[in-house]
C-alpha cells in the first residue's frame, strides 16, 4: 500500500526541539526552530506517536553551551507529555553530563544517549573509547551524529564491535561530508554484533533511491525513522518512508517495529513517567 500518510503509527527515533543559531541565514535558522508544542503537533500530522527528543540548546554558542541544564529542561517537557522520549547530551567537555546521564537513565522516559562531535567539537577516534565505554557500563543506545569529519560511521565500528552491550544509531542516513552516501550503511556492514543501525534523518533521504538501497544493501531491520525536527519538516520526511518503493512490511520495520524493539518497554503503555 503506498499514501501519503499510512495508518502505521510511526516512533520518530531523531527529534529535536528549540533553536540553533547556524551562523548562515537569520531567516532559515527561524524556520528551523520550533517548541515542544510545535514539534508534537507535527508528529501528529504525520501520525507518528513517540518522538525521542533531545534540546537544540545543548548542541549552541559553538559547543559551549550549558548542557546539564538543556538536558534538565528536555527531561522536565518529557514528563508532562506522553507523545516524548528524552536522549540526554552527553559531551567530554562537560564531565558533569556523564553523573546527569547515570540519574536520567534510570528514567522510562530516557531512551539513551546523544553525542555530537561536531557541535561539540571533539573527533570520535580520539573521545570515543571514553563516551563508549560509559555508554556500556549502563547498556545504553546511543544515537549519534555521523557523517562529518569528527564522526565518520567507519571510525565508530570498532567501538561498537568492542562494546557489544551498547547499541548504535548512526544518524542521518546518506550524510558524508565528502559526498558519499554509503558510509553509514557501510559501517553496519561491518558490524560483528549486529548492534549498529542508522535513521532516516537526513536531507539526503529525498534522493529517490537512497532508502531503497539502504534496504537492499542491509535489510529494514537495520533503518530506524528518523525526522531531525525541527530542522526538516516532519511530513516531509513521513511521506518518503510510505511511499519508499519497498515492501508493507519493510515499512512497518522502518517506521516503528525496529524502534519498539530496540527501546523496548520504554515506548509501551499509556504511562510513561
């Protein structure tokens, strides 16, 4: 079945909410800003049901903003609605970030992790056995940025491959900072425990065969629905996954099976807190 919005209720595993000024244009970094109401709003016209979220501002003023307290306030929005999940920021400049971790994952309303090297401005290879091995020590998932030179999916492999415990979202499917589209689907393909997957959240997603070979290169149960809101347009990015050139039941993997699967009890149930 191909529509514009299908009846799956979808889990929006890349979200956002707030502002991030990029340097660029004022206009642009006004459209890409949006409150918790706005961000939810948009979820529901694209009959997605649970986003995970993590605050725009822990990621501004060129890496040096107040994470712990941009993680505290996303944990606060959280609580009050059902339709939210948290990542909480975790960044090496900020060791306070690793004792705030520890508390809000013992929260059902925390999936996991977020890090960013690039906004935060550290490389992977030099950070990561310190961010990783946390991360495993509390058998977390770990949403990632990836695709740019601090965060290339190839140099998170080995990380992943010596810490089966955890596992792995490269984010933004099809971003390579040199123009590649392949390296996240790549670095799963290199995976020994199976424990790496990518989202949907990229610019790129709108290439007409970019989600299809995705699907082909390493099956649907590996690609999670991701949309970047506010940064993108959250039915934009719903309408590319159900109307992919893939099966109903690739479909249903993308758009929620895998994400229920992976968060587990965390998306279940009427309550959340």
């Amino acid at each position: 079945m191909n529509s514009y919005i299908s009846e799956i209720q979808a889990i929006d595993i890349h979200g956002h909410y707030g502002s991030l000024t990029r340097g660029k244009s004022k206009l642009c970094d006004e459209w890409m800003a949006a409150g918790i109401r706005e961000v939810i709003q948009r979820a529901q016209l694209s009959n997605i049901k649970i986003t995970v979220i993590s605050p725009l501002g822990a990621f501004c003023l060129q890496g040096n903003a107040d994470v712990v307290k941009a993680n505290l306030e996303t944990y606060s929005e959280v609580s009050k609605n059902q339709e939210l999940l948290q990542w909480v920021v975790v960044t090496p400049s900020q060791p306070n970030t690793y004792v705030q971790a520890s508390e809000l994952l013992e929260s059902r309303k925390c999936a996991g992790i977020k890090i960013h090297p690039e906004e935060h401005k550290y490389g992977i290879v030099e950070r990561g056995w310190e961010l990783f091995s946390f991360a495993a020590k509390h058998k977390a998932i770990v949403l990632t940025h990836s695709g740019e030179q601090n965060s290339m999916p190839e140099d998170m492999v080995k990380f992943a491959n010596d810490f089966p415990e955890i596992t792995l979202i490269l984010g933004h499917l099809g971003c390579g900072w040199d123009g590649d589209p392949s390296h996240q689907v790549r670095a799963i393909q290199q995976s020994k425990h199976g424990n790496i997957f990518v989202d949907t959240s990229s610019a790129t997603s709108i290439l007409p065969g970019l989600i299809e070979w995705g699907v082909s290169e390493v099956g649907a149960d590996k690609i999670l629905f991701g949309t970047d809101s506010p940064l993108y347009f959250t039915p934009s990015q719903r309408a590319r996954i159900d109307n992919a050139e893939i099966s109903d039941n690739d479909k249903r993997l993308i758009l929620s099976e895998n994400a229920e699967k992976i968060l587990g009890i965390k998306c279940l149930g009427p309550n959340l807190a």
